[in-house]
C-alpha cells in the first residue's frame, strides 16, 4: 500500500459512506448523539410541515366580508325610537344598500374568476 493514501480508497472494491459509518468504531455516547440529532432533524422536518399545511390552507379558505356596522333593521330600530332623522336614516340607509350591492358584485366576480382589480367605481375588491 501506498503511504499516506486512504486505505478506503485502496480497496479493490468501492465502499459507500454508509459502510463506513457502520465500520467505525463508534462509542456509546457518539450513536446516541447521533441518534438525538437526527430525532431534532425529524421533529423539526414535521413541525415545518405542519406549519406549511396550515400556512396552505389559510391562505386557500376565502375571507369573511367586514361586517358593514350597521343592518337595515337596526336602522329602522334607531328610526323608530327617534334616534334618527328621516334625512339620516335616508343617508344611512343608502349607504348600507351600496355597501350590499358592492359586496354581491365582488361575490358575483370572484364566482366568475375575475381577478382582485378596480370595479366600475374605481374601487378596489
């Protein structure tokens, strides 16, 4: 044999890494730390993909449309006890029925699978 080449790389026949871990005089103490190290890469790779799974599916479930604060009803309610001027409940009450309108129109388009864009208002959905 040659002096100061691998004796691995002398042998006739090609040995794989694998080989040469299970060939190495290992203690006690360096398996078990292997055997821990690698149990960190496995939790590790499970927790990252429990992470990404959620990430996933969070990003996949549509949002909830923001309550708009006040319904039809509960103007009427505000009306009836006097809280509210006609000229008010009119203002409010139209702008509850846009806020409805704009969010059936963005419902409408997501069904159809038009892109997030400007409506006919200028208005982004």
């Amino acid at each position: 044999m040659v002096q100061g080449l691998d004796p691995v790389l002398t042998h006739r026949r090609p040995m794989h890494y694998s080989c040469l871990l299970l060939d190495a005089d290992l203690t006690q103490k360096q398996w078990v730390q292997i055997v821990i190290a690698s149990g960190i890469v496995v939790v590790l790779l499970l927790g990252g993909f429990v992470v990404v799974s959620h990430v996933k599916q969070r990003l996949q479930t549509p949002d909830e449309p923001a309550a708009s604060g006040f319904s039809l009803s509960d103007l009427r309610k505000l009306y009836k006890q006097g809280q509210m001027s006609a000229e008010e409940f009119a203002k409010a009450k139209e702008k509850v029925v846009e806020a409805a309108r704009r969010a059936a129109e963005r419902a409408e388009a997501r069904q159809r699978g038009v892109g997030k864009g400007p409506d006919k208002s200028g208005r982004l959905f």
